[in-house]
C-alpha cells in the first residue's frame, strides 16, 4: 500500500504553498506574501480569528537537502471574549511560523513522524496545520479585556468599573448563612 495517496491539496487554495518555482537546491529561496482568508474555528475557545478575516502571510520559503523551510509571520485580527467580565475583545496577533517540510520519500519523510516534520505532497505544502499550532499556542487560554481588568463582583454581576468603590453587599442571604452553620456542625 503506498505511505501517501495522490496529493489532493488545491495549489489555488491561499493556505496552500507551490514550490514549483523554487528550484531544489539548497539555500534557493522565495518569498510569499500574501493575504489569506481565515479558515473556520482558528483559536482557542474564548479568542481566535474570525472565519474569512484577511491573514497576512509574510513567509519566506528556502531548499534544504531534505525538504523545504518555511520560516515567518502570520498576522490577523482577533476577536473574543474576556474571561473575568466577558466584554469583546478586539486585537490582533502575529505568529511566529518555523516549519520543515520533507519531501516525499527523502531519508526524512522515512526516518521521521509525520508529527514531528512536515510533509510536502508533491510540489505542496499545506500551510493550515502549522497555522493553527502556533495560533493555539500564541493567544491566551484565559484572554482578558485589559491586564488589569478587575472583573464581576460576584454578587451583582455588574462591572467593578461602573461601581462605587465603596460598593459591597452587607446583608447575607439568610440561605448562605444557614449553610455556613450546617458546615460548622458537620465539622
Ligand atoms: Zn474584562
Ligand atoms: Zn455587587
């Protein structure tokens, strides 16, 4: 059974790279720059880049001996959502992208897991799955509005910021403190 089936990247795909015109030899080099619309569900769960928002790929693509080097930046927008008061974020990101792609059977593509080191398929190279690496590991897990943000008092829900500093909830709910004896007893 062969180790591939058939390429069956589309080389007009924007995330999909063609290496037809650089020459393998190593240290041949090629530019891409380009803009690219964001595939669906690129981020983590609170942030991430809106489906169809314009990438900004900035690559640099370079012959080794075994496979071809794609090295630079990928902008875009974020948007999300933060996670102490929930208000929208809107801000932008820049990955950093550093990846080897093998070519098809080199002492790499034999010796390597297909985890570790890239595959080219044919003249291609299918940019998404290092994209979406370094996008889940650039933005935040818990992203916030603002370092700072002080969040939700917890008993209103309203924002620490369009309340008093003085605010504060001085009667107990007669339903917590009946729990807090029961805890006592237990003890
Ligand atoms: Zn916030
Ligand atoms: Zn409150």
């Amino acid at each position: 059974m062969p180790k591939y089936s058939p390429s069956n990247l589309n080389p007009r795909s924007p995330l999909v790279l063609d290496t037809r015109d650089l020459p393998r030899r190593p240290g041949a080099m090629r530019t891409v720059k380009r803009v690219a619309p964001a595939p669906a569900d690129l981020g983590v769960e609170l942030i991430g880049v809106p489906e169809g928002a314009d990438l900004d790929l900035d690559l640099r693509l370079e012959s080794v001996s075994e496979g071809v080097l794609v090295s630079g930046t990928i902008s875009g927008p974020v948007r999300g959502e933060c996670g102490r008061c929930l208000r929208e974020i809107n801000d932008s990101m820049v990955v950093n992208v550093q990846e080897l792609y093998a070519y098809e059977d080199s002492t790499t593509d034999s010796t390597t897991d297909e985890d570790e080191v890239g595959r080219m398929q044919g003249d291609l190279i299918d940019l998404e799955p290092a994209l979406r690496d370094a996008v889940v590991l650039t933005l935040p897990t818990n992203p916030l509005c603002r370092e700072d943000c002080p969040g939700l008092c917890p008993e209103c829900g309203v924002h620490w910021d369009d309340l008093p500093v003085d605010h504060s909830h001085q009667q107990i709910d007669p339903r917590w403190a009946g729990l807090s004896q029961l805890n006592r007893t237990e003890e």
